[in-house]
C-alpha cells in the first residue's frame, strides 16, 4: 500500500500547483497521502462510477484539499488579528509615546464608535470580535473602520 501511496505523490503536487498552494506544503502533502490511501481503501468500481482507479483518486485527493483550504481559511479568519496598515502609515510606524500621543490627538475627531473601532484594534480584536462585544453587527464595525480610517487619512495628510 505505501509503494502504491508513493506512486501517487506526483499527482498530490500536481494538485498543490494547480491550487496554488505555496505554503505549509509538507501538511498538504500529508493531506494528499492520506486522501489517497482513503481513496484506495474505499475505491471499487460500483463507488467510482465507471471512473478509473486514477480518476478516482485524483478527484478525492482534490476535493480533500480544497477542503483543507477552506478550512485553514475559515481558522485564519476567525481568529488572526488584522493588520490595520492606515494606523502603522499615520504613526510612520512608530510604537514610541510620541506616535501614540498622535493617535491620542486624533481621537478628538473621531465620535464614539470609531474611537472604540481604535481602541480595540489597537489592542489586537479583529472586526468579528469588536462586533461581538459591542453587540453591532460586523457591517456596522466595518463602517466605523471605514469612517475612522477616512478621518485619519484627512488628520494626517494634513499634517
């Protein structure tokens, strides 16, 4: 079974490029071993369909991925926190006081909903966490980002 697995291993990175899959491939790899040994161990011709045993695989192996895929996906953006590039450009980057100071300065022309936009993405929430603790929906946190952001962008460019 491991020599037949083996043999399959062109096909997995086949389906890794045409997926585009450029990271943690060893784990799609793994992924890909494990969808074929499923394949082979469930494979018969009444279950494929009139599909070759090739045929077969192939599609289980490409179905697992794309599941995996979406999965990683569905993780990442549940709980990576959010690069918000605006507040890194309006500080030029700096985490020093002084750049915090500048933040601190903007708030007075933010109103209350953005200002708790900031504050709880300064301290790392994403938008669906913000959303949940406000009690807003995610479209109403993505508004204040949004207005926030266009008053910060005139705050600073003025400057």
């Amino acid at each position: 079974m491991n020599e037949k697995i083996l043999g399959y291993e062109p096909m997995i990175y086949s389906i890794m490029a045409k997926l585009n899959i450029q990271f943690d491939q060893d784990d799609y790899m793994q992924v890909g071993r494990m969808a074929v040994y499923n394949a082979l161990s469930t494979y018969d011709d009444i279950a494929a369909k009139g599909a070759t045993e090739s045929q077969f695989v192939y599609t289980r192996i490409y179905q697992r991925m794309i599941d995996e895929i979406r999965k990683v996906s569905r993780y990442t953006n549940a709980v990576s926190v959010t690069v918000d590039e605006l507040l890194y450009e309006s500080v030029g980057g700096r985490t020093d006081s002084l750049g915090m100071l500048e933040l601190e300065g903007a708030s007075l022309h933010l109103d209350a909903h953005e200002l708790m936009w900031l504050s709880y993405t300064l301290k790392g929430y994403s938008v669906r966490e913000l959303a949940e603790l406000s009690g807003y929906s995610v479209s109403s946190v993505k508004n204040w980002r949004k207005s926030a952001r266009g008053k910060l962008r005139k705050l600073f460019d003025e400057s």
